[in-house]
C-alpha cells in the first residue's frame, strides 16, 4: 500500500470514528477525532496537489470543519479562552477536552472485569488515597480487537472522576511534533501534573500506543528521543511517592507489537474482548431502545446470533436495519411527507442484515490476543 493510501485509509477511519462520537453525543471526542481527519487530508492535498482526488479531499475537509464549528457552538465550547486565563497556552493545548466526555458506565455493556480492576486501579484512590500507602497503578493498557469499546472505557473513567482528558494521536504527535517532540511530550505530562496538583485529576489517553511504542527495526533519531521521553515521564507518574492522580491510559489492538519495557509501566494491562452473550444482550437493548421494534424481535435470539461480532458490529447491524426500514419509507411514500413514518423493524430486518453482515474480527484474530493474555495480564 502506497504512503498516500496508508493516509487516506488513516482519514476515513477517524472520520468514522467522529461520526460514531457525534452520533453517541459525545461531542468533544468528535470534534477531536474529525480535527485529525482534517490534518490527514490537508496533509495529502499538500503532498498531492495535482492528484484528481485532492478536490474531494478538500470538500471532505470543509464539510469536517463545518460540523466542528456547529458542535463548539451548540455546546459553547470556549477552550481556547479558558486556557489563555489559566496560563497554560501551548502546543499541546489542542489535545486537551476541557469539558469531561459524555460517556458513562451505564453506556458500556458488559466488560465488567475491566470496570472492576479500573475502579481498584482508578476510582478507589481517588477517593480515598489515604487507603493506598504503596501508591495505586498510573499506567493502564487496553488491548483487545477493534470496536469493543476501549476508547470508551477511557473516556467514562475520565467522566466518573470528573478529570481533565487529553486524547493523544500517537500518529499524528510523531509528525506533528518533529524535531521537538521530547520537549512536547514533557510539556504534556506537566500540564496535566500541574491539572493533579490542583486538585482536578488528569488523564493522558494514548489511542494506537502501538504505534508510538511498538517495536522497530529502524528508528530515526527524533522517534527514539520521544520514546525514550515517554519512558521517563511515565517512570515520573508511577512513583508510589507522588501522591497526585496523573494517569496514562492506552489504547491498542496490536499488544504484541509493543516494547518490553513499556509494556511493563502499563501495570494494568485489561483484555477488552469481544463481547459475550450477556453482554451482546445488553449492547441490543441500549442500540434498539429509541427504535420502534415489532412484537416479533426477540434480542435474546439476535445476541445468541450474533456471537462472534465487535461491539462495534452490533450497532452496525442496529443501524443497517433501521436504515433499511428508512429506506423502505422512501421508496414507498412522497419523502416530503413529514406525516409518513417507518413501519416498525422486525425481526426478519434484522436477520436480513445479519445475511450480509459477517464479523470483522476473525477467529484467528481471537487466538492471537488468547495467547497474548496468556502471557501478560495484568487486572
């Protein structure tokens, strides 16, 4: 694959990923999610001037920023101001959501080993650090396939204790930071040590850590200063004597490629897994609660039939059949009609989308984080 296709594959998947957020009503991690959409295609139309792509590029960043200014508005969202009054302008402003996200646990089915080992982990010791003599874990990793809800747990765990989130791209602070990108990466850790040590907990939200902290065969010299930049500032925040609530959370769906000795600061290391039965059940009941179902859906059958599928794949499968009940009213009606609605979703709709939708995770796939665990859980 070509490094423009690499760029463009990047773009289109954290576009999804800020529809997904816009959609859930998590809005700043939209608006942070489509700000790297637009760095990536603003990138390619640099590079790529003369390419007959490069209009489309800049419609989709248009449209990207449009819908950025639409949220910050509607959620009056003065970030900006807000850290020219506390004194901390800087280049690393951009990666802070000042407003906690909007996520929940009640928003996260199942999961439920990894909500217990982030409340011992997180939770307890901020409210009660006097019961932690030895200190408490700083570093958490999740690793598991993609779409089962990693980058979710970070932000709820962001939203129990009410901290300040500052969601790092590992791929865009390599290039975006060249040249200076030791000296960015302390002045990240200590903003968020100073957000502590006032009082406001602080979380660094690191998604793909892989590909920050992966293995390498070749690195320039400006990658190993980073690397090694984020070894000392995370040897900095696990001191069991700083008694400040400064945590790093990463996020990754390759945790093989990672270096030994990151992988030993993350002390908890969480398996987010495709979801079981019980879980599926309640990701069914959540994804299908604001849709007209028929008397006929039984979520007990389509979570016994959909073993096998991401989280991820479940609110696809949600959102395929009710699209297709959408679909069914246009073609049917006069869609200027606002009297006319969708009939309700049955459960032949759902079956018919289960027909054309497989997993996006293989067995294979699965096997590969089994062994992996085997080896370096940490709850």
């Amino acid at each position: 694959m070509s490094a423009s296709e690499e760029l463009e594959k990047l773009a289109a998947k954290y576009a999804t990923e800020a529809v997904q957020q816009d959609r859930k009503g998590s809005r700043d991690l939209a608006i942070t999610k489509y700000e790297r959409a637009v760095e990536i295609l603003t990138k390619l139309s640099s590079l790529y001037p003369d390419a007959p792509q490069t209009q489309v590029y800049g419609e989709h960043v248009k449209s990207y920023q449009r819908r950025m200014k639409e949220l910050r508005e509607n959620q009056s969202l003065d970030q900006a101001t807000d850290m020219a009054s506390s004194g901390r302008v800087g280049k690393t402003d951009q990666l802070v959501l000042n407003k906690k996200p909007n996520v929940t646990w009640d928003m996260i089915a199942g999961l439920e080993d990894a909500k217990k080992a982030i409340e011992e982990a997180v939770v307890f010791p901020v409210k009660r650090p006097d019961l932690f003599p030895l200190g408490w874990p700083r570093g958490i990793l999740f690793f598991g396939p993609p779409g089962c809800g990693k980058t979710l747990l970070a932000a709820a765990i962001a939203t129990e204790i009410d901290a300040a989130f500052y969601c790092v791209d590992s791929a865009s602070v390599m290039s975006k930071w060249l040249g200076e990108s030791e000296k960015n990466v302390a002045s990240l850790f200590q903003n968020a040590r100073k957000n502590a040590e006032e009082g406001q907990p602080a979380i660094i939200f690191l998604d793909e850590v892989d590909s920050l902290v992966g293995k390498r065969i070749e690195e320039v010299g400006g990658e190993v200063r980073t690397r090694n930049q984020f070894l000392k500032e995370m040897d900095g925040i696990i001191d069991k004597n700083n008694r400040f609530h400064v945590y790093v959370i990463g996020a990754t769906n390759k945790p093989w490629i990672l270096d030994e000795p990151f992988i030993r600061r993350f002390q908890k290391r969480i398996y987010v897994p495709i979801p079981d039965f019980e879980a599926r059940l309640a990701m069914l009941t959540i994804q299908t609660k604001d849709l007209k179902l028929a008397s006929d859906v039984d979520l007990n059958e389509l979570a016994a039939k959909t073993e096998g599928y991401a989280g991820s794949d479940i609110r696809d499968i949600v959102q395929s059949a009710q699209i297709d009940v959408v679909r069914e009213l246009f073609e049917n009606t006069d869609p200027s009609d606002r009297e006319s609605v969708p009939r309700e979703i049955t459960m032949r709709d759902f079956e018919r989308t289960l027909d054309k939708r497989k997993p996006s995770v293989s067995s294979h796939t699965v096997q590969s984080y089994t062994r992996w665990v085997e080896s370096y859980k940490a709850l």
